[in-house]
C-alpha cells in the first residue's frame, strides 16, 4: 500500500517575494546626487562642445542681429513665415506682435538650418557690400527704433560712441537741427536695417508695382553686378529659374521692353526700387 505525499503547507506556496535587505536612504540619496551630477556634466560638456565648434568655424559665427539684415531683404525667411518647426526656428526673432530680434538676445549666436547660414554667408559676401543707402528722415529713423529695439543703445553696447549720443538724443527728444541724419551718425548696418525696415513695412506696395524694363535694369546691375544671373542661377533653380534669363542670354534684347515678373526674384525687385529711390532728390 502506497503513501500519500505529505500535504503541502501554507509556508510552500505563499512566496514572500519582499526585499530583505533595503538600501538605506541615505545610500539613495548618494545615488541620486550621483545620476544628477552626471545629467550635468554630460550638458555643461556637450555645451562646451558646441561653444568650441561655433569658435572654431566660421560659417557658425552669425549673430542674430547679423541675419537681421539678411532676413530684411529676404522676409521670406522670416519666423513668421515658417509654416511648420517654427519652434526651433530663429528663436531668437519675434513673429506675434513683432518681426524683429528679441532685443536681448541681438548678439547671441543665431540658431538656423545650415541652408539658411548658407545665404546668409552668400548675401553678405556678394550683395551687402553693393549695398546702395537713401536718404533717411528723423522722425522715420525714431519710428524705426521704438520699432526695432536691437538698435538702440541699450541694446547694442558696441555701438559706435557718435551713434550712441545721436541715438539717445533723439529718444530723448532733444533738439536736433536737421531733419536728416548726419552721415558719420549712423553705421551701414543701421541705415541697412531701417531701410529694410522701411521697406517691408512702408513701401511694400510700391515694391510690388515696380516694373523695369531691361535697359534700367542694365544699368542697375552695372552699380551692383553681383545680382547677375550667374550668380543666383543655381540658388534659383527651383523659385525662380527664369532669373534675369533674358538679359543673359540675350543681350542685345530692346531695353524698352519690361522685364516679365518670372525673370525678377523679390530681392532683386528690392534692391532695383532702392537703387531708384537713391537717384531722387
């Protein structure tokens, strides 16, 4: 006659499955401070990194104020008119009320995509130096700092000393004798900035109704030849790529006739109605 097995006790199937030996707290503590002083130092490191590399080329070294005056000339470009990502898109820009710099972030190094750097670096090689001023009013100028806070010189603390007293001057509302701005008073990227300023926010309609016609703009080119087509054609390729095609491979064409919209990219339609405007008394 066979035995039973032993019946189980309560002891051989209930698993206490608590941990025995806890740490202490004050292990864990250590712990903690251990993996939050290692976050840090893995950030504190890779932003010393990136500092490093934005030191180290050139193509990196752009400040939002520099693109400033890009973005004038290019609006489209703007963060306002970035339709999807504008989060990580120039933040240092305005796009709600305003379009212009943060005014304390106008000498931080600018966060853009590496195409946006590229025509930057393209503008201010080839067009920034064939840039051509008009003649600019006072109450304009005042209008345009309220505006465009980056230029004051609260703002911009390596501002030439003769623009800094003309400046707050004319915050101030201290008299000025004359209605136009004296010519050593404001640097070229200033006068760049308020015209482009003036540009997009007062002179857009009559931007657009500008229609040139192959002689004028011949002559405008030859003031500022790096707007060429060969310069731009393959820039262009996609947006326009018609770019001043005409006078290229035509260049006997009647200087009479106007330049249809296709052959003509809106910053060179900018740049043509400045150049008129400077010829005007």
């Amino acid at each position: 006659m066979s035995s039973h097995p032993p019946e189980l006790q309560e002891k051989d199937f209930i698993q206490d499955d608590r941990i025995k030996n806890k740490l202490p707290f004050w292990l864990w503590g250590v712990l903690f401070t251990l993996i939050v002083t290692l976050i840090w130092g893995t950030g504190s490191w890779y932003s010393q990194k990136i500092s490093q590399e934005v030191e180290a080329n050139p193509f990196l070294q752009v400040t939002n104020r520099q693109m400033s005056l890009f973005l004038w000339q290019f609006p489209e470009y703007m963060r306002v008119n970035k339709k999807t990502g504008r989060a990580g898109y120039l933040p240092g820009f305005q796009y709600l009320d305003k379009l212009n710099i943060e005014p304390e972030m106008a000498d931080q190094i600018v966060v853009a995509p590496p195409e946006l750097l590229f025509l930057y670096h393209t503008w201010e090689r080839l067009l920034s130096p064939e840039f051509i001023p008009r003649s600019i009013k006072l109450s304009e100028f005042k209008e345009f700092l309220l505006y465009a806070e980056e230029w004051q010189p609260k703002y911009w603390p390596k501002a030439p000393a003769e623009y800094i007293k003309f400046a707050n001057a004319l915050l101030s509302n201290e008299g000025i004798e004359s209605e136009s701005i004296p010519a050593m008073a404001a640097p070229k990227e200033v006068v760049q900035a308020f015209q482009g300023w003036k540009n997009f926010f007062k002179e857009g309609e009559a931007i657009n109704n500008t229609v040139p016609t192959y002689g004028q703009m011949m002559t405008f080119l030859n003031a500022s030849p790096h707007y060429q087509r060969n310069y731009w054609r393959n820039i262009l390729i996609d947006s326009y790529p018609n770019y001043l095609k005409n006078l290229y491979t035509h260049p006997a064409i009647n200087p009479s006739l106007t330049i249809p919209k296709s052959e003509i990219a809106p910053f060179l339609k900018v740049a043509f109605y400045n150049y008129q405007q400077s010829l005007k008394k």
